[in-house]
C-alpha cells in the first residue's frame, strides 16, 4: 500500500521539553514556571511517571497537570492514574481559571505526601484530595 502526499510537509515553530530522571523519587513537591500553548488540539503537560507503567500487568502510577491549549488555555485538568487493570483508575478534576495561561508564565506545583496530593497554580490550591 502506497502513500501519495497531496500537500508537502511544512515544520511547525513549536518546541517542547522533556526532563527524565532515571533517579526513582516519590513524595515531594514538584514545581514548575512554564508558559502554556495555546490551540486546539495542543496540551501543555506537567506530570510525575513510573518508568515501564505501560507495560501489561504493572502497577500504573502518574500524577498530572494538563492545560488545554483551546478556549484561550483557560482550563485545565488535575489528575492521579493508578492501577495494574486497563483501564486504569482516574481521578480527573477540570478547573478554569479566570485568565490565559498562554499569556505569561504561571507556576505550577504538585504536591505528594502519604496522605494527599494538592495541586496550585500560582500559589493557590485549586484541589485537594486525600488518601491513600
């Protein structure tokens, strides 16, 4: 089976990061300044992982902050996916905020103890939950 193109590939202007730890960290706060995409279809993450979650029969463990690049970036979701059976247990919260994330640089923080996870933007707690 072929493939004929019907307009050339054009290179977009965006960039992206990665940091990678093969250190294994656990509770803690984790904190970041970034400024967000705007677009739909854009997400603008920050999250924690477990190396080889994807991986049939492991335990799944992620801890999320993802903005949505649509509606002006002014929502965004909280999330914890844990469990070992597909799919997996989740946790989402939508929050909006009142202003453009796209427009400037904002902080973001998870915040990991054994008995919550909080996430802020800004240095406001926009959701809490507890246990284990």
């Amino acid at each position: 089976v072929g493939f004929t193109a019907t307009s050339p590939a054009t290179a977009k202007p965006y960039k992206a990061a990665e940091i990678y730890s093969k250190q294994t960290y656990k509770y803690g706060r984790y904190e970041i300044r970034m400024r967000v995409a705007k677009g739909s279809g854009v997400l603008s993450t920050f999250f924690t992982y477990k190396n080889g979650s994807e991986q049939p029969g492991t335990f799944w463990e992620e801890i999320d902050i993802e903005i949505f690049g649509k509606n002006n970036a002014t929502q965004w979701q909280s999330n914890v996916i844990i469990g070992t059976n597909r799919p997996t247990t989740k946790t989402e919260g939508v929050h909006t905020t009142p202003f453009s994330m796209g427009d400037g640089y904002h902080t973001y923080v998870l915040e990991w103890t054994p008995n919550y996870i909080a996430w802020y933007v800004d240095g406001t707690q926009t959701r809490r939950i507890t246990g284990g």
